[in-house]
C-alpha cells in the first residue's frame, strides 16, 4: 500500500498542523476538499491571500457585559459563520496560500494554528513563496509550530481519474486510532534520549537570517515531533513518512541526527515482540523500557484476540523477569484489554506475584 502524502495526514488528525509546499496545479485544495468529502466531514477553506485578519479571529462587536454586578461596555469577537461551523462540526479545515499571506495574516491564524479546534482536522497548503504571486516567507512563530511537508503529487489517482472520465479516487487515508497516545512514552523517551546527548538540538535558532522561515528545533518543535511518531507508529507509517514528519518539524539538520540516532537504539517492532516474547531484550533505560511495553499494550489494543492476549501475557511474563517495575507498570492494562469473553487458563509463579502486588 502506498503511504502518499500520509505525513500531512496523519499531522492533521492530532493537532499538529502541516504544511504542504509544493508548486501550482498540483491538485493540493483537490486533495483536501477530497480528504472532506471521504471522512463524511465539512470542507471548510480560507484563501488567505484573500483574507483578513478578521475573517479568522472574529470581527470586534461593543456589547455591554456584567463585570461584578456592574454593566460595562467591552470588546467581544463575533465569529464568520465558516469560523462557528469549523468549531461545531467535524470538519477539514484548509489554510490555502499561505505563503500569500501578510504577516497580519499570519500573525491571526496562529490562534488556529496553536489551539486546533477538536473537531477539526486543520491543514495548510502553499506555493513555496518563489513561486507564488506575491509570495511571503512564513514568520518565525509561525514556521516553528507548523510541520512543513514537500507536497507528493498523487500521479497514479490522477492518472487513473484521467482513464475514468475524470472520476478521480479517494485519497487513501490512515485513520490514526484513538490509542495513539499510548505510544507517546516510548517516543517521548526516545526523543529525551537524544536530547541527553546532544544537548544543543534543543534549540538551534537560524543564525542565517535567510533560514528563519525554515523549521528549527525548539522544545516546542521536538514535542510535536514526539505526538507525529507516536500517531505514525500508530498507523504503521513508514520511515520515509517518519522522515518527513521529523524534519518537517525540526528541519533537516537535526531530523537527520535523530534519524540516525533511532537507527542505532534499534528498538523491536510491538508485532516481532508477540510473535517470539522470550526474546524480548528491554532497554536499560526505565522510561524507555516503560514506553517500549506500552506500544506492545497499544498495539495489542488494536486487534485482540485470545491468542494475541496470551501472547501479550507471555511478554509480561518475561518482562517482570527483567525488571518488575517495568512489568508491573502496564500489568493492570493487559488485564483490562482481555476479550471479555475469554476465560484465560490459570498461570502460577510470576504471576501470581504479579497479581498480589496488584491487588496489595
């Protein structure tokens, strides 16, 4: 299955917004207004260049308003009907042309783009700005709470669209679970790691004043990296989809160094982990180990059955071996994801050691 254009996608479901750059005519306001109609959601766009600041933070109204028992007069913001829609519906929610906006623009969607409504799926679509009429480069603030993506061309739907008259495909849309944040530990842990050692990544402003509207690490960029591979985990994303995320976020310099870093921890896949438990060697680090356990719950989660439920207690068999602190740390969890209909075969030893520091 291919995984075009998953990184915006997956970005957009957990409130990360992304950002897809990539030249005219491309089908990108295509693509989202087709992720809407899909996802049985309202497609509501905003042509920034278009726009005015009001248009996204609401328009100013004087009323009276109680203050204390006392009648005042104040500032309110009444917002455009798309803007109310956006905040009550589930909706797909598209800033288009953004690298045609002013910085005023700019400046009134960061409320958008730092507090997504939960109903919406927000997305940002733009010309790179040498290639827009017009063109703004993005600002700073703006550019480190965005994950900015290269836009992929989706050329098989188009082609195959063109063979049917026009009738173009559904996207193919990773549908990231409402679990995904059981793997934030394990990502979280990660990212710390790599932090530890390489302790000037944390924040790296460009020192080129032509790379400020390029993505930069900072703390907040670095968390938003960990909630991306948490949710790309959660959906099976490839590591050219990781790739984009990362460095979407913190940029190509640093995206790389942890790439790298990853490769050399060399954490087992949750599904190798339940196909051979005994073999399960944890990381000597116990927030590692923790969120290690917990992507295997997760995924277990996700499709359970009585023989992967076994499985599962096979790995906390093992891992209470290893290191009980770690194992008693999701061992209430695994109880509760049993199918509830199966009535499990009795196991004695670790387990019922498990079970008294449970219930003790």
């Amino acid at each position: 299955m291919t995984q075009t254009n998953w990184a915006p996608l997956i970005a957009g479901q957990v409130g990360v917004v992304p950002l897809s750059l990539g030249i005219p005519g491309v089908a990108k306001t295509a693509f989202f207004e087709a992720l809407a109609n899909v996802t049985q959601r309202r497609f509501v766009p905003y042509m920034l260049d278009q726009s005015l600041p009001e248009d996204l933070k609401g328009y100013p109204l004087v009323q009276d308003v109680d203050v204390d028992g006392h009648t005042v007069k104040a500032m309110v913001h009444v917002l455009e009907e798309a803007r109310l829609r956006a905040e009550l519906e589930p909706t797909v929610v598209l800033l288009d042309e953004l690298t045609c906006a002013g910085h005023s623009i700019q400046a009134a969607a960061l409320q958008w783009v730092n507090n997504p409504h939960p109903n919406a799926w927000m997305f940002a679509a733009a010309n790179p700005p040498d290639k827009a009429a017009a063109g703004v480069e993005l600002t700073p603030p703006m550019v480190n709470r965005l994950c900015v993506v290269p836009w992929e061309t989706p050329v098989d739907a188009i082609r195959e669209g063109w063979r049917s008259g026009l009738e173009f495909p559904a996207p193919n849309v990773p549908i990231v679970p409402g679990n995904w944040r059981e793997y934030l530990a394990k990502w979280g842990a990660l990212v710390d790691e790599f932090i530890q050692r390489f302790p000037d990544r944390l924040e790296a402003y460009p020192r080129d004043p032509a790379k400020t509207s390029q993505p930069y690490p900072t703390p907040r960029s670095w968390t938003n990296v960990v909630e991306l591979l948490a949710a790309a985990e959660a959906v099976s994303a490839n590591k050219s989809v990781r790739r984009l995320l990362i460095c979407g976020c913190v940029g190509d310099g640093a995206g790389a160094e942890l790439l790298s870093f990853l490769d050399t921890i060399a954490l087992p896949d949750p599904e190798d982990i339940l196909s051979n438990p005994r073999d399960l060697q944890l990381p000597r680090r116990g927030d590692l180990a923790v969120g290690l356990v917990k992507s295997v719950l997760a995924r277990v989660e996700s499709d359970c059955t009585s023989d992967r439920w076994e499985r599962l207690r096979d790995v906390f068999e093992v891992t209470y071996g290893r290191n009980k602190e770690v194992a008693m740390a999701g061992y209430g969890r695994m109880w509760k994801l049993k199918p509830a209909q199966y009535d499990p075969p009795t196991r004695n030893g670790v387990f019922a050691e498990m079970d008294t520091l449970r219930n003790g």
